[in-house]
C-alpha cells in the first residue's frame, strides 16, 4: 500500500488564533522551534499561515501578515502528489487537512524529502509523539545503528522495534520494557546471538529501526509493553483479511 501524507506529517499541530499578535507568533515558532504554522479560526478551519519569514516584528495580528489562501493537501493524499503541489506552488510548508478541511497537521519539504528517500521522518523535539492509546510519548524513529541509540532514553522505559519503508506502512516487530533502554537498544544494534528465536528472526531484519519511550514506573512500564506485545500476538499474518 503506497505511503501518504499522513503517515509522515507532524501530527502534533502548532496552530495560531488569527487575533494573536505576529511579534507573539514569532516567539511561539521559534520556541517551538518549527519555521511555520497555520492560522485556524474556532473550527480549525485553515485561514493563511505564517512563517518565520514573514514580517513578525510588525505590532500588528497575524492575520494581517499570513500568506493567504493557506496551502493545504488532503490527508489522503500521496507523497508523490504532496511533493508536487509543493514544488508547484514553490512552498516549503503544507498544511494537512481531513475530510471536514480541519487541520490535522503540517508538511514540511524536509518531511517529503525523508520520505523519497525512504528515511524515518523526523520532528522537533518540542513536540512529543503522544500515542493515546498507551498513554505515553515516543521518540522519533531512529536506525537500529550505535550512533543513533544516542537518541533513545538513558534509563527505564519500553521499546519497539519495527520497520518502514517506502511503499509500506510501519510495521512493529518487536516490543520490550526495559530497566536500560538505551543500552538494551545498543546491544540489539551489534546484532548478538541470542537464545530467543523470535527475537533472532527481528535483529535478521534490513533496515531495522527503534521507537522508544521513557517510562519510570515499573507497573506502567510492564502493562504497555504487555499490551502492545499482546497486539503483535494477535495480529493477523500478511495477506489475512
């Protein structure tokens, strides 16, 4: 199943009230540290967006200084198809929008880039991966290699191991709590032996990566890793319907 938009924008959307004030807005993005973000009215109904590019040190609101109309690509859509209106409209940021034209996230050239390349999608760290469904906040994507478990958390918490490439959606193999994330990723990344077969046949997989989360408390730690480990079980094999 081809990628899309969805699978590789930022899902936790920075947006901006019209009457803000653009010097405001500035401070917001760059604490933030994203270039741009859509201006949405009580709705989240796209009305323009501003960029750290436009004239932000005006007293006056953003709505004044936004790009209008504001840019926007179906959350459907290809990647292929987004890197065309882009490129198209000579724009460095799109802004994704559902079926009702809410606002559900944004684009960058650096996101669509990542994708053609088929490299995991990266975005601030001011803006945690939170999964309602496990009540927790995840890291990046990062390649299953030493330099990158840099990334994951120095300390107790769960991971996964999955894999995602272009033409694909994420596909998680492997879930764990561990006391030592980091290390625990660390030695998975040299490729050990290992007594449990399962596990051998995930590290045998090219182009591995990681996901993790910090989580301190044991109880919490073991009952996500349990559920999400649970999922894995009960998945269905490729090609069931």
């Amino acid at each position: 199943m081809p990628r899309t938009v969805e699978d590789i924008m930022n899902k936790e959307l920075l947006g901006v009230r019209p009457d803000l004030l653009a010097p405001e807005a500035a401070a917001i993005l760059r604490s933030f540290g994203v270039g741009a973000a859509p201006i949405l009215d009580e709705k989240r109904s796209p009305l323009g967006v501003i960029s750290l590019r436009d004239r932000l040190d005006l007293d006056v609101s953003v709505s004044e200084v936004m790009s209008r109309p504001a840019d926007c690509v179906p959350i459907g859509s290809t990647i292929e198809a987004a890197a065309e209106r882009m490129a198209r409209g000579d724009r460095h940021h799109l802004v994704v929008v559902d079926g009702s034209g809410a606002a559900v996230g944004m684009l960058s050239t650096m996101d669509l880039l990542r994708a053609l390349i088929d490299a995991p999608a990266r975005h601030p760290a001011a803006f945690p991966h939170w999964d309602a469904a496990t009540g927790t906040s995840w890291t990046d994507d990062w390649p299953l290699d030493a330099e990158s478990c840099e990334h994951a958390p120095d300390g107790p918490g769960v991971l996964l191991l999955l894999t995602s490439h272009r033409g694909e959606r994420d596909d998680v193999l492997w879930a764990e709590a561990s006391t030592g994330v980091r290390a625990r990723l660390l030695a998975y990344a040299s490729r050990p032996m290992h007594e449990d077969p399962a596990l051998m046949r995930v590290l045998a997989f090219r182009g591995l990566r990681f996901r993790a989360a910090r989580i301190g408390d044991p109880d919490v730690r073991d009952a996500v890793a349990v559920r999400l480990q649970t999922h894995l079980d009960h998945r269905p094999p490729p090609g069931a319907t």
